[in-house]
C-alpha cells in the first residue's frame, strides 16, 4: 500500500464516497489509487472550479463534505473563486492538491507555485504531508477540520513522492469537534428581546430550511418578532407549507427601507447584515442607527441547540404553529415571452421537493417572486459574489440528490465563467434543466454604475458591460457539449421546453432571449 491508497481508503472508512476531480501528473498515483476503488464516485470536471463549485453544492444538499482532486498551485487558483463562495456558505469542502515531489521543490519547474500561500488565503485549515506514512492520518484530520464548525475549508496538500511512497493502511475516524452554545442568561436575554416590539429573529444556515425552519417560524409566532434572512443564503426551503420569512433585498435604498423601525434584531446561525458594497452617501450597515443588534448564535455555533433553547425560553408547544406560505400556482400565460412570464411559468412547473440553483441576479428580480407560493422546494444561491457558481453548484446537487429534480437559473455572463460543468452533466447524466438567461451582458454593472453617481457612459464602458460582437449562442454552446437545447420566443414554448426538461432524467438548457 502507498500513501495514495491509505488517503482513498481512509477517505471511505469515513463515509466520503465522491470526488471532484481536475486531476494532472503530480496526482497520477492518487488517481490510480481511486480507479482501484470502484465504490468511490469520481466525477471529472473540466476546470478546477467546476471542483469546487460542485463540492459546494453537494454539501449543501447532502449536508456532508465531498474531495475535490486539483493539480499544483495554478489548478489551486483556478478553483479559488468557488471556494471563495463555498466559504461565504459555511460549506464544508476537502481539497486534495498535489505538489511536486519534495526533492523536486528545490528546482523552478515551470508549476512551481505558493500553494501554501493560496490555501492560506481561503482555508480554514491547511497541510502538507511530510511522507507517506502521515498521509492518513493527515486526510483523517483534514476531513475533520471540513466537518467543523458546520462546515469548514481543509486543504491536504500531497507531495507526489508522498502518495508513490510506502505507507502502512487507512486511519481510523476522529471525533467531530463540539459546536459551541450560547448561555442560559443569553438564552434568556434573547427571548424577552423577542418578545418587544418591533423586534426581527434574522436567521441563517440550517435554521432556514427543513424543520429548523418551521421551528424559527413557530418562535415568530409566539414572540410576534419578524422572521427574517439576509440578502445572499447558501439554502432555503420555499414554496407551500414552508415559515413565512421576509429577506432583505439587494439595493441599499429599500434595505434600510426594510428594517426602518426596527428596535432589534437577534442573529441566530447568520453574521450581520451588510451593504454588498459601498457607495457615496449610503450607509454599509441597513439598521437604524437605534436598533440593538445581539450575536446570540454564530453560523459556526450549534444552531440547532439554539433554536430549540429560544423556543423552550419563549414558551413554543405542540400547538404553536407558524405563519406558512399557501399553495398558489400561477395559470400557464401566454404569447410573447417576457421575465415575468418564466417567473410565472416556473412557479406552477417546479416539482415539489425540486432543487432551485439559482444565479440569476438581475433577471430573478422579476422571475423568482412568484415561486414563494409554488410546490415546496430547495433555493441555493450565490454568497460570495464570485460569479459562476450555477452550473456547477447545480452538478454537486444532483450527484447528493440523484432523486430531486434539479433546475438551474443563470445568466449568460455568470454561466460563461463555468461553461464546462454543461458536459460534466450530459456525461454524468444529471437530472438538471437549465434556463440561461441571455440579456447579452452583465445587466447588474450597468445598475452598479448607476448606483456609484455615474449618470452617463460612452462605448468603453458599453464595450465592458455587454457580451455581443459576436451574440452568444447558447443553443450551439450546450449542444457541443452534449446538452440538448432550445431557444423559445413565446411563453407557451417556454413551458413546453420546462416541461419536457423536467420529464428528461437527463439534462437540458433552455435559452430565454428577453427582458
């Protein structure tokens, strides 16, 4: 046994069964060792963010980490953006990197890099194996420091004589790390916080989907207190019977418009609320300058544990029962297709317990509002701001969830940074339908210059906001990598094309040419 083989077996020993993988020479061993071991899923991407978006996505959903498989420092930094935005999430992510042998270190090979530095600069947790006979023993605790705090990013960087050389057999599992409580007095300080007017329960991570969810809503209930989520979320469950929940919006105008009044707001598995960016004369935080805002629990503190305590401090029962969204799905409109027509379209054809990967930015304003009384399904969303997120977050959620359905809204910029993940899906056969939004640009950079004072632009800035000159064609772009797609100009064609993707066990792109 090699160090390669003793990492893939205690990999499994610890219930971790898929990789993502951008694999080159410096992993060969690595990879022989995986094709040794049917039982592990290997999923090729063909970029290094496809990695990690994937691996993303798949924690969320599956609620448990996944390897990713990148090569060298390059390969480290071509997966940076998506690790940026798994990190934003609280996504737990195991990445594997392997480096030049150590007695090769000392000469400049052309990929030769700071791999130290880079994972530095996004993991929570990072190692190199000295040799071969550490290197179980290290993915053990790698894949330890993925599990904690809620999730976490580990980076086990291998050198290759580490994973060719001599090692002795697997490592045994380690204990999961405790999640910190608050204190009874907190506890308390919160519930009667709750209890005052205008007082918001502004919750985040687990607590916004599954029976967290209807538990937060059954302390709003109780309390009277405003049940809401900020702005970018990892998951959230929507749709009929779900907690009613207010989110706050993208602009800074109407979000500090939103919490005007508020006297409090009490943070629960979600950090503070803040503007996306700055801009001159508008404030970084939304809250009234007046409004006590209490940290009672951290997104890397046990959530669950708390919310119970809050409902137990605030008197919840069997019998309270929150203020739920009812089933209202849209008529199938008509003619020609319009934003507000897919939005319409999607609310009544989502299936429930469907997965909505959503990276629409400016065209979701007007699509998504009408999903919250569709069948109850999954939302993941960007959190980081890193674009290109969609379609591989949408990959790692179908690999966790082969039976829901999966759909994936994106815009032609977002979906251009990761175009790969398309043919990871046909070779896959992922159940995933896929509506490009093709506005031709990156619409949100034509707002954000507006946003920062600019009343006017000429054809440089023109020049850096669209992507026309050529028109991207979508439909062409799918099908040579293996998705089947079309191009509908009408709602009813729409529908139809959403339809037929949902009835696929396959996957599909639809491109929606509107605005």
């Amino acid at each position: 046994m090699n160090g390669a083989e003793s990492l893939v077996k205690t990999l499994l020993q610890n219930g971790i069964d898929t990789v993502f993988a951008n694999p080159g020479t410096s992993e060969m061993h690595f990879v022989a060792a995986l094709d040794t071991h049917p039982e592990m899923n290997c999923v090729l991407c063909l970029f290094e963010g496809g990695t990690t978006g994937a691996a993303d996505g798949y924690f969320r959903m599956k609620r448990d980490v996944a390897g990713t498989l990148l090569h060298l420092a390059p390969g480290f930094g071509n997966a940076f953006a998506n690790l940026h935005n798994a990190r934003k999430a609280g996504s737990g992510v195991l990445n594997i990197v392997g480096d030049h042998a150590t007695h090769h270190l000392r000469y400049e090979s052309p990929l030769k890099g700071d791999i130290i530095g880079i994972s530095q600069a996004i993991s929570h947790w990072t190692r190199v194996s000295p040799d071969a006979g550490s290197v179980a023993q290290d993915g053990a605790e790698a894949l330890r420091a993925a599990r904690a705090m809620n999730g976490q990013i580990a980076t086990l960087v291998l050198p290759a004589n580490t994973a060719w050389d001599p090692a002795k057999g697997p490592a045994e599992s380690l204990p999961p790390q405790t999640l910190y409580r608050p204190s009874e007095a907190d506890i308390e300080a919160a519930a009667q916080r709750l209890r005052t007017n205008a007082a918001a329960l502004m919750i985040g991570g687990p607590a916004l989907f599954g029976t967290l969810r209807q538990l937060a809503g059954r302390i709003a209930e109780k309390t009277g207190c405003r049940l809401m989520v900020d702005t970018l979320i990892p998951r959230i469950s929507k749709g009929a019977g779900t907690a009613k929940i207010d989110q706050l919006v993208y602009p800074v105008d109407p979000k500090v418009a939103q919490l005007v009044g508020t006297s409090s707001i009490t943070l629960v598995g979600t950090n503070r609320p803040v503007a996306f960016f700055a801009y001159p004369g508008k404030p970084s935080v939304p809250e009234p300058a007046e409004c006590i805002l209490a940290d009672l629990c951290t997104p890397t503190m046990d959530i669950g544990w708390t919310l119970q305590a809050l409902a137990d401090a605030v008197g919840v029962s069997d019998s309270t029962a929150p203020e739920t969204y009812e089933l209202d799905l849209p008529a199938l409109p008509a003619g020609q297709l319009t934003l507000e027509k897919v939005g319409q379209v999607l609310a009544a054809l989502i299936p429930e317990n469907a997965i909505v990967c959503n990276e629409s930015v400016t065209s979701g304003f007007k699509v998504m509002p009408p999903t919250a009384t569709a069948r109850p399904h999954d939302v993941l969303s960007g959190t980081g701001g890193a674009i290109g997120l969609c379609l591989p977050c949408a990959t790692g959620a179908a690999i966790a969830c082969p039976d829901r359905k999966v759909i994936a809204l994106t815009g032609d910029g977002s979906a251009m940074y990761t175009l790969q993940s398309l043919w990871t899906k046909a070779r896959e056969g992922l159940d995933v339908t896929v509506v490009v939004f093709a506005n031709r640009g990156y619409q949100i950079l034509r707002n954000e210059l507006t946003n920062v004072g600019v009343e006017t632009y000429g054809q440089n800035a023109q020049a850096m906001f669209d992507v026309e000159n050529p028109t991207l064609d979508w439909v062409s772009l799918a099908r040579g990598h293996g998705v089947p797609a079309t191009r509908p100009e009408t709602a009813e064609a729409f529908a139809a094309a959403l339809q037929a993707g949902l009835d696929s066990d396959g996957p599909s792109l639809i491109e929606v040419v509107c605005s």
